[in-house]
C-alpha cells in the first residue's frame, strides 16, 4: 500500500498546513482577493494569490530562479525532515521527483518579453525557467538526487496524474519513495486565455450556484511523500481516462470521468457506498458543473457528501489535483469536518442532478475520500485516499 507518510502546501487558503486547516474550517481564504496586478488584460476578474514570503532560490542556482518554484520550496520546507529521511534511508538515487504544472516559470518568460529592450533580455532571465521540465528538475538538483525526476502538464490534471506516477514508480520497484505534487503560478497567460473562452468569472467563483459564470484562478505549490512505509492516510486506488472528446468541453455524458472514477474504485476494491465524500472538480463553469453533477449522480446518487473547494483556493490549474490531495489528507489525519458548498450569496443551481453537494460543514463518517481532476483535451483522474486501521 502506498502512504502518504508528508504533505505541505501553500495556496489562498493559507502559507502552511495549520493556517489552511484554520482557514478550511472558517470557511475563510485570506488570499482571494479582486485582481489589483492588472493581470488581466481588458475587464475585472478575481484571483487566489499566496500572501506569504517564499524562500529564495539559492543565488548558486540562479537559472531556476522563478516564483513556480519559489512555491515549490514554501511546501518542500513544510516536509524537509521527513524527505531527508527518505534520502538516507533509501539513497538519493532511490527517491523520484514528480511534479505537475501548466505555468512553470511562464511569467519570468512575459516578463522578459515585456520588459526586453533592443532584444536584450534582463540578465537575470534564463530561458530554462519557462520550460515545463523545470520544477522537477530544480528540486532534483536543490535535494541533490539521482532517481527519475519528470514533470506532467496535462492542464487541470497534471499533479493528480503526478501523483498516480509517483505511486506506479514505486509499485514498479524503480524507487522506494517520490516527492509528488505540483505548482502553478499567477501568469497573464492562463487568465487571458480562460477569458478568451469566456471560462473566467468577474467576482469570486461560486461552484454550483444558478449564478456560477467562470473560474477564478489561484496560484499553489503543494507537495506529497509517498512511500511505502505503514502510516495513516494512504492512496487506494487510483484512476485516468482520456475522452479525446474536444479541447476545452467535457463529454456531455461525462464516459471518461466516470471511466476514471470506476477505475479508482477497482483498484481500490470498493464499492460507490464506501466513499464517505467526494472533492469535486467544481471549477463553477456552467459544463463542468453540469457534467460533474451528472456523472456523480449517476454512480453515487445523492448519498455521498460532496463539495468543491475552488472558492477557497481559486483553480490552481496544474496544481490543482496535489492540492485537493493534500485537503484529503488535512481532513483525514486531522478527523477535520467535511467542507460545505458556500451558497451565502447565490443560490444553489436545482437545475443540476440532485449529487450529495453539502450544504453546511459536517464531520465525516466514513475515512475514505475521492478526489476529482477533470481536464482540457478530456483528461480525466480520480484519487481514492483513506485511514488506515492497521
């Protein structure tokens, strides 16, 4: 069984896990605030920013310098003691790094190209930090290992599917631990690009409601150790699908996500009873909504608890899936109630399938939990996490 034996993150929610955990249960996010950077380009939108400092790259490994992995290295310390365990038990070259992220050092790259006089770049720029590859390789070199080390962008699913790697990696007896997660960082790019498609909301996202118009988009760094080692909360089972079905809309009978979330529960061996809650996807767009409800009802009906917690945290893109895993394991090895589904200021859409969403905070009653990542291109993942009773 694979262990989720470490876990730290920063996002709107908070600069660590007690701060989140706080904030998740006063249903609180510090970070989510109305864009004041001008990050978009014409009009208004909301953003989740991480409000702390972040550690500095070491000046010696300047060409990684970018806030992606700035965000990397807020999580990494929240788990330092434990990953330098790992390393000693099992050997730096027995540890893989396998991250997730759309931006990268993306913003560094508009930057430059903004900022560039006479085709000159700032002399601080490297090209190397826009590039995909370079948050797992940044924190290879920063632990100084010598296992696998690859980074994932499949959009919203990139760092679940980092996670599903991280796992495969050591079943397969390649490793005996991974350092899984993902980052994303505030970048004109994404926040243009979801407003081009008319998928950014101009107030603060509000999944689920008659009222939802769009995402808003928040900036994370989240971090997870698996290992085979016995510990408390620990990954199930583990599914992915592709639709192939467009680029940027789900399939409207949503084949592939329940393809992935049936997927999860066989390998995890349980039925859709056992679930005790389900993180939603829920990135309060009128598809994804609609679609997930519809999947949902149709494999759980109305009796398993759910709720997305994206007005929290903003949607964090590639960073997305290691989050939720991560407010898995906070509600799972802190026995924290279950998230409600925040209607204060909108109404709840009835038009959607009747799918368990929570109205108000409840404990959980049942330790396992399902977590949702459903992606452009249709990619599609689902995470089973659970407590162990050894």
């Amino acid at each position: 069984m694979i262990t989720l034996t470490a876990a730290g993150m920063v996002n709107a929610l908070g600069n660590n896990l007690d701060e989140i955990a706080g904030n998740l249960q006063a249903n609180i996010a510090p970070g989510i605030e109305r864009d004041r950077d001008g990050w978009l380009q014409q009009g208004e939108c909301w953003v989740g920013r991480v409000t702390g400092n972040l550690p500095d790259v070491p000046p010696e490994m300047a060409q990684y310098n970018s806030r992606n992995n700035r965000l990397l290295l807020a999580a990494l310390a929240q788990i330092r003691p434990q990953v330098d365990e790992a390393i000693t038990r099992y050997g730096n070259e027995r540890v893989a790094v396998v991250l997730g992220t759309s931006t990268s050092g993306l913003d560094e790259g508009d930057r430059m190209v903004s900022g560039t006089h006479a085709g000159k770049p700032p002399a601080a720029y490297r090209y190397g930090q826009q590039e995909l590859g370079d948050p797992s390789r940044f924190l290879s070199d920063y632990l100084q290992l010598f296992g696998p080390a690859l980074t994932i962008s499949t959009a919203c699913s990139s760092s679940a599917r980092a996670i599903i790697t991280g796992k495969r990696l050591i079943e397969s007896g390649m490793v005996d631990a991974a350092i899984v997660g993902g980052a994303d960082t505030l970048s004109r790019m994404p926040i243009n690009g979801f407003n081009s498609l008319e998928s950014l909301s101009n107030v603060r996202c509000k999944p689920f409601s008659a009222e939802r118009n769009g995402i808003t988009i928040g900036e994370a760094g989240a971090l997870i150790l698996l290992t085979k080692e016995p510990g408390e909360v620990q990954l199930l089972g583990v599914g992915e699908s592709s639709d192939a079905w467009h680029m940027s809309a789900p399939h409207p009978e949503g084949v592939g996500a329940i393809r992935a979330i049936e997927m999860a529960l066989g390998e995890a061996k349980l039925r859709p009873q056992d679930i005790g809650y389900i993180n939603l996807h829920g990135t309060a767009t009128r598809l994804n909504d609609e679609i997930e409800a519809k999947v949902v009802n149709q494999l759980f009906g109305e009796s398993v608890p759910c709720s997305s917690t994206k007005h929290l945290t903003g949607h964090t893109l590639g960073a997305a899936g290691a989050c939720e895993a991560v407010l898995c394991y906070l509600l799972l090895s802190r026995g924290l109630p279950l998230p409600a589904q925040d209607f204060t200021d909108v109404h709840q859409d009835l038009t959607l399938a009747p799918c368990g969403l929570l109205g108000a905070s409840q404990p959980f009653t049942k330790p396992i939990m399902l977590s949702n990542s459903f992606a452009f291109g249709g990619n599609n993942t689902s995470l089973i996490f659970g407590v162990s009773h050894d």
